[in-house]
C-alpha cells in the first residue's frame, strides 16, 4: 500500500468532488423534504462512470477496486451528498457478483451496476437474528430445478428502487443437515416477494423495508456462486460493505468539519472570530485529526482486500468501520456545537446529521460486534458468548 495517492485516484477525486459540489447538501436536503431518491445524481454518476469503479472493465466498470470506490463515496459524503446505495449495489452486490457469479449473471447485472441503470439492495438482517448471522432463520430448498425461499428481513436499504435483492439464505447440507448461507438473487416482481416500508428517524433519500419471502420460487440460475462456498462469499460483500461504510462516516465528518470550520472562522462574537479560541478550535482539530486516521485505516482496508488478502482486509475493514463511525460522531457533535442555536437550524443543515451519524456505529455492525472480533481474533481473548 502506498500511502501517496496515485495521480489516477487524485484525479479521480477532483472530478468526483467537482461532480458532488453541483449538487450538495442543498440538493440532498431537499430530495429528503420532498420524499424523493437522489435520482439526479445517481444517473449523472453513472454515466460518468464513477458508480462501476469497482467492476470489471469488461462489462462496463473501471476495473478498480473497494479503494476507488470508497473515495467516490467518501467525496460525494465531503460534498453533502452521500450515494448510501452505493455501499449496497456496486459494492456489495456488484463485487460478489464479480467474484463468483456466473458468466450469465455478470452479463445481465453487472453493465447495468456499473451504469447505474440497474440497481440492487442486500437482504441479510432478520428480525431475530441481528449480529448473528448464524441464526438466520430464512431457508431455501430445493423443489425440482427451483429454489423455494422462505422468511423475513428487516432494515433492507433501497427496495423500492432496486431491481433485485441479493437474498441471504440457508440451505441445508446433505452430508451433516446442517443449515449453510447461499446467495439468491430475487427480482423486484417475483411472486410472494413482499416489502413494507419501516418509519425512520433519518434523513435520508434511501428507505429502510421489512422484507417477507412467502414461498418464492426461483429458478436454479437464481443462486449466486458455489452452493457449498457458503461465508467465502457472503464476506466477499460484508467486508467491502464495512468499508464503504467507513467511507460514508468519513465523507461525513469532513463535510461537518468544514462547516464548522467555516462558521468558526467568520463568526465574531468579542474582538476576534470565534475559532480563534482554542475551546472551539481544538476540538476541531481534534476531528480532523481523527477522521484523517481512520481514513488511512479504510484505504489500508480497501487495498488489502484489493489485494486478495480476505483475512487481513476482515480485520482492517472492521477497524476502519469501526474508527471512522466514532470520528463521524464526534465530528457532527462538534460542528453543531460550535454553531450553537444555528447548529440545530434548518438553514445550516447539521442536526439532521446527528441520527446519520450513528447510522454507522450500529449499522452493518455495532460498535460492540467490532470489538469483539478484534478482542478474540487479533488479540486471542476467548468469547463470552
């Protein structure tokens, strides 16, 4: 990993940026007040390219990799206007697809990935499942050539506007019975594919939708990969997904930082601006520091699994999400501080951003989940659980 970035991605983050500060905050804000998507900027994305970084060039991505992909997102996040799909679709969906999907499913769905002309969501979260991913109770089984899929998800970004879910289900293994993770992609329309929206206190352009599979029928092509693969390809999108979360939570941070930094440079209350005062200085400082940290840990992150290195991108990824959730944190709470009474405005946009914050300390992954991971696979402590 080089830690001077090459003259390709600094470009790329220009153009990315110039793209974002056509639209900002403004424009995010007031797709939210209106109930819309973030359309606009999707297609304009899209066709720019700047959404299939990721995918192969062969079917119509930029042959990057998470690294490219994660500063398209941080950029757009820096501007105002974070893409949250972006972690789903081209990410998670795009790279698993990439990795192990057939010739077949590559053509049909990665093009359209890459163009943003086709969308898909990511179905895993259950109702009683949450961090265990070993208690998903949502089943496929075999009937004829078919797959049967039956159960529930909740918290599943994107449904509405998604083409396709890619399903995370349990099939059961022939030689020892037990249940085993397989990747299904569902098509919006499909019979006994159902969603219901789920109120949220978040500002957001992307709903959140409990998912009921009753009794799906797909077809055989459906499954994504080697049946028997199981959580080689389900972490294929988890640690990319963390990454990118790392990377909305940066994107976030700095554009809190700067407005901070903005308002604390002009505004003028005694003899000097108020960021001449280290109680409003310093912490600010401190949140650049911080976010510039976790920063480097997501693009060690990126490169490792980049890389082909799964195991050390799973612990890095984790890390990363898990630096740059606090850093965002700490950074909208600052930044609204800083601004007093204006820092809870409408004019001023922060405060909505407190709920976004804390999206990505509890969100794919908690906090604590981290830790515990790092406790007992880094550290080799035993589990409580």
């Amino acid at each position: 990993m080089n830690l001077i970035e090459s003259a390709e991605n600094r470009a790329l983050r220009a153009a990315v940026a110039q793209l974002a500060g056509r639209y900002g905050r403004e424009y995010f804000a007031t797709a939210v007040r209106e109930g819309r998507h973030a359309d606009e900027l999707w297609a304009e994305a899209g066709k720019l390219g700047y959404l299939g970084v990721n995918l192969p060039e062969e079917y119509g991505g930029g042959g990057g990799g998470i690294a490219e992909l994660a500063l398209v997102l941080e950029e757009l996040g820096a501007a105002g206007c974070p893409l949250l799909l972006m972690v789903v679709s081209p990410a998670i969906c795009g790279t698993v697809i990439a990795r192990f999907g057939t010739d077949e499913q590559k053509r049909a769905w990665l093009p359209g990935l890459a163009a943003g002309t086709a969308r898909m969501a990511f179905g895993i979260t259950e109702p009683d499942a949450g961090s265990n991913s070993h208690r998903l109770t949502t089943t496929a089984r075999r009937d004829g050539s078919d797959w049967v899929l039956s159960g529930r998800k909740v918290f599943i970004s994107g449904v509405d506007v998604a083409d396709a879910t890619l399903i995370v289900g349990r099939t059961e293994d022939a030689r020892t019975g037990r249940l085993k993770p397989c990747l299904f992609i569902v098509g919006r329309d499909t019979p006994g594919f159902l969603r219901r929206p789920i109120e949220m206190e978040l500002a957001s352009p992307e709903k959140q939708f409990e998912l009921v599979l009753d009794d799906v029928r797909l077809p055989a092509e459906a499954l994504v990969g080697n049946e028997d693969a199981g959580l080689l390809q389900l972490f294929a999108g988890l640690n990319p997904e963390r990454v990118m979360t790392a990377a909305f939570a940066i994107g976030m941070g700095r554009y809190a930082v700067a407005r901070a930094v903005d308002y604390a440079r002009t505004r003028q209350v005694w003899d000097e601006p108020i960021g001449a005062h280290q109680a409003v200085a310093h912490p600010l400082a401190r949140s650049h520091i911080e976010i510039e940290l976790a920063r480097l840990m997501m693009y060690k992150a990126a490169h490792l699994y980049d890389a082909g290195d799964d195991a050390g991108a799973g612990e890095a990824a984790n890390m990363a999400k898990y630096a740059a959730a606090e850093a965002a944190v700490r950074a909208v709470d600052q930044a609204v501080h800083t601004l007093g009474g204006n820092g809870l405005t409408v004019e001023f946009g922060l405060a909505s951003m407190i709920t976004a914050a804390r999206v990505a300390r509890v969100a794919p992954v908690s906090r604590e989940m981290i830790l515990n991971y790092v406790s007992h696979q880094t550290l080799g402590l035993p589990k409580s659980y």
